[in-house]
C-alpha cells in the first residue's frame, strides 16, 4: 500500500474530522500512533494511524517530544488496540 491509499483510508474511518476530541477541522495529515522509524511493518497500517489537522498535529507532536500524556487528544481505544497488534506481532 502507498501513503496515499492509506492516508484516505484513515481519513474514511475518521469521516473527514480530525480525530482529537476536542477539534472538528478538516484532517490535513495522518500521525502515527507508534513511530514509522522504530515500528516499520506498521507503518502504512491503518490502525496506526489518526487523521488530524496541521494545529492537532503540531501539538501531538510538541506533546510527545516532551513526555507529555495525550489519552485527551488521541483515540486511546484505536491506540491501545494497536499496542495490543504491536506486542502480539500481528501483521495489519
């Protein structure tokens, strides 16, 4: 899969909304859940990924850079679903 077949999978799932609760602008990019350098066999995983827009995105980033905790920002059930693929080795 390329990165724009996956991107518009997320976006679909998404429904075309950034996915932090707290926002409803148009998703402008997917972030990763868990780092395409260390995690290379998810990375066009749909499930390791969330639509957002350029600001969410932006602080995701600021916020994972800095140790910060982002259960109030991200989709922790998708997050945690895909720690669980992660540990378990399961392919997307």
């Amino acid at each position: 899969m390329n990165y724009t077949k996956f991107k518009k999978i997320v976006f679909i799932n998404a429904q075309f909304r950034c996915e932090n609760p707290c926002c409803n602008n148009y998703p402008e990019t997917v972030h990763h859940f868990f780092k395409q350098s260390k995690y290379p066999k998810y990375k066009m995983c749909p499930d390791n990924g969330m639509a957002v827009c350029g600001r969410c995105h932006a602080e995701i980033e600021r916020r994972e850079r800095q140790g910060e905790d982002l259960s109030d920002i991200i989709p922790m059930d998708r997050y945690n679903k895909m720690l669980e693929k992660i540990n378990d080795n399961i392919g997307c």
